[in-house]
C-alpha cells in the first residue's frame, strides 16, 4: 500500500518534505491545500500534484487522501491535527507540536478515538545517525554519560522578511520553538526527560529571539544548549562522558552525517553513517506505522514530554528560577 499524502498549506517547508517523498519507499504526495484555489493549482503543477484543494477542509475531505502533513506556523498545529484526524487522516503535524503539554494530550486523544497515527515531525531522530548515536551511547563508548551540548541558530534578521511567522507571538514563534527545540529533542533522546531546568532568553517584540537552558536530567547527566534567530548559523550535539566523547557537526538536516568520537589521549575515530534524506526515513517510518507494519517509534509520551519540557524552559525564562516540566 502506498501512503497517499496530503499537504495542508503551500509552506516553504513542504520543498523538503517533497524531496524526502521522492526518495521514500510507499509514500507519494498527491494533493495539496491552499486557502487560495488559484494559489494550490499553481502550487500543484509546480510540483506534478494530481490534485489542488482550495480549502484546508476539501483536503480533509478528499477521500483518496490517506493522511496529511500539517506545516501551519506553529499555534495551529494541534487545532488542525485534531480536525484532520476526526475526518478519518492519519496526520504527521510539523514541530513542535505544541507548547502546552495539555494540547499535545488533546491531540492525541483525538488520534486513539480515531483510530489513527498521530506524529511530530522531527525529522533528524529518523535519521541512521541519531540510530547510531544511541548505539554508540548504549556501547559505553564515552563511558558514563556525564553532560550533553547542543545548539542551533541562525539570522532570521539578514534575510528580511520582518512578517515571519517566527517571529510572531500569536502564532508560538520564537528561537526555542524553531530551533531550540531541536536541541530539546536531541537531548531527551540521549538522556530521557529532565527532573528541572533553568533558562534565560533574550526577546524582541514579545518573541524569544536568543535562548539559552540547563536541563537536569536523572542520574546526574547534565544538559546546556543555545539557540537563537539573531546570530551567525551554527549546529551542534556533543555527548559528553568520563571516557571522551561524540560529535555530530551535523545533527540536525543529517546533510553530512558522521559521528566523530574523541578520547581523551586526544585521537579522534570517525563512525561514518549512511547517507540519506531524514524526510524520507522520517516517512518511511510514519507510513510503516499506518500500514501497521510496526510502531511508530516516537509516539504520546515522547510529543507530551516534548511539550512539557519547552512550557518549563519559558516558565523559568519568564521567572528567573528553576522549573519542573
């Protein structure tokens, strides 16, 4: 069965979910929506879409849609994943899914009595690096797990569209929803979920344009990271233990995947790692889950914890003290 895929809206998000669908096995994009009918007709020929949809709802609508890829800006995910999932779609929404650990149970609860599969879309865990990162952390071979860096950044500024969703409040913009939570995600996928954080932002017409956290998770493993909308470009995901550590230069668009690992004699030993598009095995997996081929590998608990650990690092943002997720 080939998953047929719909996309809710003509975001420029959806260039690399397209590309990700091309090298996917069983997933074709077929349709796309646009509150502008002329706009998703032009959109669709660009792209050779069988179908144009000039309403979110005649996508939701379109019986041969099996599920459909929600790019909206960020405070519209859950509202329209619930809506595609109660008209029978199986829905991957892009990240976050939410901020409000109470939305991204409402999703899902929407998902269970649908009989549906509900996914955030973040790409980079699908990726044979992030597989072979863990490996490498279960093998021991930093020893004990003592610290994890990450960052992510870039100059929204230098690219003058001063009318970015990013950089809207109404609409959950902000550094640490667009990129920070990249190094949440990476994060929590080494070290699980934190016990308490503490953070400070920087924030610029009510939005989070340079964020900076500590997050500490159990067993003593301790997280930092900074990301931001306003400084030079940069990505990064170090894990740190008492027997050296692990770099991935490139964690999160998987572009030059490879893991470098230092010792503390200073030599350096690369693992090189497969490379492929992390859409495209971020849609393998979520369409393997539909078919119910396996689970899909990432579900509720992981989107829930997601979403409390962001509404903790804003808490202690907004406070200037420790907050629990």
């Amino acid at each position: 069965m080939t998953l047929r895929l719909g996309l809710l809206s003509t975001a420029s998000i959806n260039a690399k979910l397209l590309g990700g669908a091309s090298a996917a096995e069983g997933v074709e994009v077929v349709a796309v929506a646009s509150r502008d009918g002329a706009r998703a007709e032009a959109y669709a020929a660009e792209h050779g879409l069988a179908r144009a949809h000039g309403s979110y709802e005649a996508l939701l609508a379109d019986p041969d849609v099996d599920a459909v890829y929600v790019p909206l800006p960020n405070s519209l995910h859950v509202p329209w994943a619930i809506r595609a999932l109660e008209a029978g779609k199986h829905v991957l929404a892009e990240k976050p899914l939410t901020r409000r650990p109470e939305e991204a149970q409402a999703a899902f609860d929407a998902a269970d009595r649908a009989g549906r599969v509900l996914a955030e879309a973040f790409m980079w865990r699908h990726h044979p690096q992030a597989r072979r990162l863990l490996e490498l952390v279960r093998d021991r071979v930093v020893g004990n797990l003592r610290l994890i860096r990450a960052s992510f950044s870039f100059d929204i500024f230098g690219m003058d569209r001063p009318d970015d969703v990013r950089l809207q409040a109404s609409l959950d913009g902000g550094g640490l929803m667009d990129v920070g939570c990249y190094c949440i995600s990476g994060m929590r996928l080494v070290a699980g979920d934190p016990e308490r954080v503490s953070a400070r932002q920087i924030t610029r017409d009510g939005v989070d344009v340079r964020f900076a956290g500590t997050l500490a998770f159990p067993g003593g493993v301790l997280g930092v990271f900074d990301c931001g909308l306003d400084y030079v470009a940069g990505a990064s995901l170090e894990v740190v233990g008492d027997g050296g550590s692990l770099l991935l230069a490139d964690p999160w668009h998987s572009r030059s995947p490879g893991i470098d690992l230092r010792r503390p004699d200073g030599s350096v030993e690369r693992f090189e790692v497969e490379a492929r598009d992390p859409y495209a095995c971020e849609l393998e997996d979520f369409a393997a889950a539909v078919r119910g081929e396996r689970p899909h590998p990432f579900g509720r608990d992981d989107a829930v914890a997601q979403a409390r650990t962001i509404a903790a690092l804003y808490r202690a943002a907004e406070f200037g003290a420790e907050a629990v997720p």
